[in-house]
C-alpha cells in the first residue's frame, strides 16, 4: 500500500528516511535530556547516518545534526511513511 502510516522507535529507521516524532518515553533523565535537545512530540526527523556498527544514529532535527545512542533512539516513537520490510511496533 503507498503512503501507508506507521509508527516505529526511531532507532528502527533507516538511512535516508523521515517522520514526525510522536511520542517520547524513557525514564526521568533520558526523557528530559530528550526534550533539552528538542526531541519533542511534532518535530520533523530526518536519519542521516548510522554507525558501522549500528550505534550512534546522526539526525537532523530542527534544522540540526543531533547524535543519538540506539538507547536513546529506542524511546522515540516516530509516525512514518511504511518501507518494505518494516511493521509497526505495539
């Protein structure tokens, strides 16, 4: 189906792709930090980058590149476009 919607963490994107974030969860401190950076619900996210092995993740996020662990990442639930192969996360 084109132009399906779905919504998955963002450590799950892949390189090239964009959303808007949802929601952002973790605990107390990881959320907070999240927020300091402006990870917030309704920003537009881009995934630039991802480190050979998988970790960090470099975004671009209200007009700046921002480096995430996949931890971090992991918390960030983001409304996207469906690619092949990914499913949305309950």
């Amino acid at each position: 189906m084109a132009n399906e919607k779905i919504i998955i963490p963002l450590a799950e994107f892949e390189i090239g792709q964009t959303g808007i974030i949802k929601q952002v969860g973790g605990d107390g401190r990881i959320r907070r930090r999240l927020f300091d950076m402006g990870v917030t619900p309704g920003a537009n996210v881009y995934l630039r980058k991802r480190a050979p092995l998988g970790d960090p993740i470099e975004v671009t996020l209200r007009n700046y590149e921002l480096t995430l662990r996949k931890t971090e990442a992991a918390v960030v639930m983001v409304e996207t476009e469906k690619r092949e192969g990914q499913e949305a996360t309950k």
